[in-house]
C-alpha cells in the first residue's frame, strides 16, 4: 500500500510546499499553465511566487514599495530592484535609463517609467543577465525594519565555512583547482559571465561569432542572441557534418561553441570526440552546461574548456536557492585568464550559500539514487501502452554517445521526457506528483516543457512548424526523477493505466 508519497499539491503552491524561497510553484493541471501563459487575472491572483528570474518574489515586490516610500519616489516610476551597483551601471547603460537614485542600500535600484514598453524589456534583460535580488537579502532587509515578523526557518551551514564547502564540493566533482571554481547568483548569471569573458577574450582575434549547438534551454539561446554580434545554431546535434562544413569555410571566425549534453528537454547526446577534434583543429574552446548530465554521472574534463552549471537543480535537491557556478578546465589555457570570466558573475548573498552549502554534501549521494530510480523507471514507461514515446540519455539514439563520457552504469541523467497516447488532460492532470517548473529535486517534478518555454510558439502556425522542424513535441512532459522509493513513482503511473 501507498505512504502517499504523492498528494494533489493545489495551484500556487510553493515547491518545495511552504517554504518562502522555493524556486518553483505548483501548476497540477495544464490550464493553470494556460492561464498562467496568458497572464490571466484569476492565477495571477492564486500565483504569488515562482521561479526568481520569471516571478517577482513577494519580499522583492514588498522591498521594493518600501524602497519607494522611503526615498520619496514619484508614482510615475516603477522600482526595479537588482543584485548590485554594478548591475545598476549594466541595465542603466543598455536601455539609457537616468533615473538614478542615491541610495546607501545593500543591492542596486533603477526607476522605470511606468506605463512604457522599457520596463518589460528592462525586467526581460535582468532575467536573462541573472542580476536578480536575492530572497533571502530581501527577507533579512524587511525583518531588520519590522515590516515582516519572522524569518524562514531553514537548515544553514556556518557562515566561515559555507562558501568552501561549494567551492571544495564543486572543485572535486570536476577535477579542478579550487582557482577554477567561482559562485554566480544563478545559471542564467554564469553563461551570461562566460559569454562576456570569451567576447572580451576572442574578439582581438577577430572570433566575433558564437555557436551554438543543438537546441539549447531558451535562456541560453536569449543570452547569446541578446550578447553577441553574430551567432550560427546548429540544433541538429545528428547533423555535424553541417558544423564541420560550416568551420571549414569559418573555423577561424568562430570564439566558440557553448552547447548542453545531454539537452534540455530531449535529452539528445552528440559525439563528444568528434566535436572535441574539431574544436582542436580550430583552436575553439567548447563550453559545456553540465546541468543535466552533473559531474557524477559523465566526466568531461577529456572534452569541455569551460563547464556551466546551475547549482539551483542537482546541487540543491531542494529547489529552494538559485546559484550557477563556472568551472575552467586547468587542461585548457582559457584557464589561466579566469578572472575575464569570473568578474562578469555578480555578487552571491552569503545566505544563499549557507544554505546550498548544507544542500550540496548530498549531492552526490542524490545524483545516484535519482539515477538508479530513473534507470528503473524508463524501463517502466518503456513498456507501458499509455506512453507514445521516452526520451532519455540511453534511448537507442543516445547510449553510444552518452557513453563516451559516462562513469559507470549508474549514471542515467535524471531527466526523461516523455509523449502520453492520451489528451495531457487525461494523463497529466490526473498524475499528483509535484508539478511546475524547475528540475534535479529529490521530490519527483513534471513540466509540461513547451507549454512553459514555448508558449508564443504554440500559439502560431509558423511556431508549430518550427517546433516540429526541431522535433520539439508540444505535448511533452518532462519528468525529473526523484528519490522516492521506485515502487511509489511507478505506482502513481500505474493510475494512468486503471483510467484507460
């Protein structure tokens, strides 16, 4: 009998459930995903929080009316708060704004004229730069000035020691110099850094063009469009002939190629020696997201120049810190330049590494237990006559390639995505798993992957066929795989087959 490891967790819920900082936000039906797509006034209502860089946090919005009271701020302007001063500098110098503030305050703030297309866009380009206020600063600020009446009570490493503990943890997995290792306040905010520093590096060698192979996670593919002069995408990770034309004629135009293994959501794999030789034939550093993948489950040090990850997922466990972090490769010489990357990365909260710091000593124990499960389950779903397709890291497709880098036979990436035969009405509405965005918890996580990334795609004839040409279906679920006992995540499937 069931231990209901797996209850209906209602809409707007935070995941993890009642924790203030969760990074994700229960949607259990797909016309919450609908409506919160569409920005409807009813889930704005019931969605109060989400994932940071989407969402605006309750403690951000509420700071930053204080932050206006406080210093006198005209209605006409919307407060924007940011990580930093230097943030302040980057935004105000990209979008033109002049609407400084003196402020003597712990993070950066920008005024935004209201009722003006800007502020979307400003707020869009913090999303994807990663220069969002951390939760816990904001939470610390409000309870110093009374205006909240506790705070979160969490599990904390030692402030002394905290930021070794990511560091050391980080700097074993990957085989690096601590040196090699730096802390950014997000995934999106390391790219972002990596991307500058090989600008500002490869464009006296006249390398002005990034490329980008296979299809990358939507945020990535925004930093380069919106950081880059000129970029080439390649998202057929089966067709690397096409590169290898493509660096015949450009080889020596290119500063480098920033890929993802396996990708997000297909879990597709590509061949690791062959794009390493070519990268070798024209001196291009190979930069790597590891987010997936974790360096417990494939060691990449053979092929990646720079490795990108974000801490929020695997390293977490728990979905509730955002952190990203850049690794050099000592093997490559990009490595001794690490402060051209490194001094893009803005600031991390030091609260916030507490708290990965008590996260990541399990990380990976995690990674193992989330493969061994994932292991079992595709061969579950494999067999079962309401799933269409699973795309996963060892599918026929995959396993040769994947392996070219794997540790050992446990070491199944913990994601697998997957097509339902029936409406996701029928199948991902009457599953209880935590559903929203985000992935690598303990807890089991569905995603209706291109409702939530895709959505403008969705809505467009020309979208879908674009969305076909890549083979990105638009009913796929991406599951990420906890650690709950096998059997209780089989047996929350098994409701599918009863309701056929």
């Amino acid at each position: 009998m069931s231990n209901n490891y797996f209850n209906h967790i209602p809409c707007g819920q935070t995941l993890p459930v009642n924790n203030v900082h969760a990074v994700s936000v229960s949607m259990p039906n797909l016309q919450d995903v609908i409506d919160y797509e569409e920005q409807t006034p009813e889930i704005l209502e019931i969605i109060k929080s989400g994932y940071p860089r989407f969402i605006l946090h309750p403690y951000l919005k509420q700071l930053a009316s204080f932050i206006k009271e406080k210093y006198g701020v005209s209605d006409s302007y919307e407060v924007v708060l940011l990580s930093s001063q230097r943030a302040v500098k980057l935004v105000s110098d990209k979008y033109y704004i002049h609407n400084k503030i003196e402020i003597n305050e712990p993070f950066g703030v920008i005024l935004v004229q209201n009722g003006t297309c800007q502020l979307q866009r400003v707020l869009s380009y913090i999303q994807h730069v990663g220069c969002n206020l951390s939760s816990r600063l904001a939470e610390k600020y409000l309870f110093e000035k009374g205006l909240i009446a506790s705070l979160h009570q969490e599990e904390l490493e030692d402030e002394t020691t905290s930021k070794d503990i990511v560091i050391s943890t980080l700097a074993s997995a990957y085989k690096q110099p601590k040196e090699n290792v730096y802390l950014a306040p997000s995934g999106m905010n390391a790219i972002y850094s990596v991307v500058r520093g090989i600008n500002s590096i490869q464009a006296k060698n006249g390398r002005t063009v990034l490329v980008q192979l296979g299809w990358l996670y939507l945020d990535t593919m925004n930093i380069v469009n919106h950081h880059y002069q000129e970029q080439k995408s390649f998202p057929h990770l089966d067709k690397l002939e096409l590169l290898e034309e493509y660096l015949k004629e450009n080889g020596l135009k290119v500063s480098a190629i920033i890929t993802e293994i396996p990708t997000n959501p297909l879990l597709k794999c590509f061949d690791l020696k062959k794009v390493r030789a070519l990268c070798d034939k024209y001196n291009i550093p190979l930069i790597i997201d590891t987010t997936f993948a974790t360096p417990y489950n494939l060691d990449l040090t053979s092929y990646a120049d720079i490795f990108v990850e974000s801490l929020t997922k695997f390293a977490c466990g728990n979905a509730d810190v955002l952190m990203g972090a850049i690794i050099l490769n000592k093997k490559h010489t990009l490595s001794h330049m690490n402060w051209e990357f490194f001094k893009h990365c803005e600031p991390v909260y030091i609260k916030e590494i507490q708290r990965l710091a008590f996260e990541i000593k399990d990380y990976e124990k995690r990674v193992k237990t989330i493969s061994l499960n994932t292991k079992k389950l595709i061969s579950y779903l494999e067999k079962t006559s309401f799933i269409k397709k699973v795309y996963h890291c060892m599918d026929e497709n995959n396993k040769e390639l994947y392996s070219q880098a794997i540790i050992d036979e446990n070491s199944y990436c913990g994601v697998i995505s997957v097509e339902f035969n029936k409406p996701l009405t029928q199948s991902y509405d009457k599953l209880n798993f935590a559903k929203g965005p985000s992935l690598g918890t303990e807890f089991t996580l569905l995603m209706p992957y291109t409702y939530l990334a895709h959505y403008d795609l969705i809505q467009t004839k020309q979208g879908r066929e674009h969305l076909k040409e890549v083979g990105l279906p638009i009913d796929l679920i991406r599951i990420s795989v906890g650690v709950e006992p096998i059997e209780e995540i089989i047996n929350e499937f098994e409701k599918l087959k009863e309701s056929n």
